[in-house]
C-alpha cells in the first residue's frame, strides 16, 4: 500500500513551501519571504496568472505568479524494477478547486505594504485591485522568537475580482 509513502511525499512537498501553516513544526525547509495567492473556485480556471506590483519604504518589487487550479495529486508508475508500493513521482491533476500560486518577494518586511494585483490585457477573468497588506512573521518553532521569522502574507482573490488579505 502506498499511503505512507504518499503522505511522507506530500508532507515534504508542502513543507518546501513553508507557508504560515508551518509554524509550530520544524520542517527543516526555511520559509520563504512573499505572498502566497489564493483564488476561489468558482474563477480558478480564468486566472492562469496575476503580476503584482508589491511597494513597500524598501522600494517596489514586481512578478507575474503563475496560479495553478487545484486538484487531486497522484502517482506516476515508476520504472520497471521499482518496489510496488514505491512512489517515484507525484503530480497534481487537474480538477475543479481553488486555485493558487506564490509570489516570493526577497525584500519584503514587517511593515506594512501597498500590492496591486493585475490580470494580463487578454485575460478572461479582468482584476485590477490595491490592497494594503501587513506581512506577518513565520518561524519554524512557535511561538517565535521576538524579532525573528520570515515575512509573509497571503492574498485572496474573490469571484467578483476583489483581492484582500487572508489569514
């Protein structure tokens, strides 16, 4: 059975992006400084990518994200020879969720930011959207440290093409 296998592969997976749900588990994997982006459901599929232009008293940063749809993961058969309860590879399929993405910001900080959030001129679902964004702070230990962690944040962007802050 593969079970373990699968659930040790999407724990490092899910661990190497180290989002706020990581604190309080030393996963090993550092946190990364930026935002991840979230988009409901019901708009996933039009929302193949956002730019986000992330200004803060360090200066501006701009990225296009690619966002991905969500969907069930699974196993690709694995070579022949292998074990058979060994997963080689995963890969997330295509399916009906929310979608998401991450958008590493090297020089973000604590303070307080100003993001806005654009779709491509030829997208098919149109969002332009500012949203002030505080970032919290993300350690691998809870509670952390006073004055350490890394900055993060994670945006939302709703069915009708408003963005604001989430968690």
């Amino acid at each position: 059975m593969m079970r373990p296998v699968w659930a040790a592969l999407l724990l490092v997976t899910v661990a190497g992006c180290a989002g706020a749900e990581s604190v309080g588990g030393s996963t090993g994997a550092a946190a990364l400084r930026g935002f991840g982006v979230e988009v409901e459901q019901a708009v996933a599929p039009r929302v193949p990518s956002v730019h986000l232009r992330t200004c803060g008293s360090w200066g501006c940063h701009e990225q296009d994200v690619p966002l991905m749809v969500s969907g069930p993961m699974s196993a690709l058969p694995c070579p022949t020879g292998a074990a058979p309860d060994t997963a080689c590879s995963a890969v997330r399929l295509p399916g009906p969720g929310p979608g998401f993405g991450y958008a590493p910001v090297p020089p973000l900080t604590l303070d307080p930011v100003t993001v806005t959030v654009t779709t491509p001129d030829k997208a098919k679902f149109k969002i332009n959207a500012e949203v002030r964004v505080t970032p919290v702070a993300v350690c691998d230990a809870a509670p952390c440290p006073s004055g350490t962690g890394t900055p993060q944040a994670k945006l939302q962007i709703a069915a009708d093409g408003t963005v604001r802050q989430s968690g």
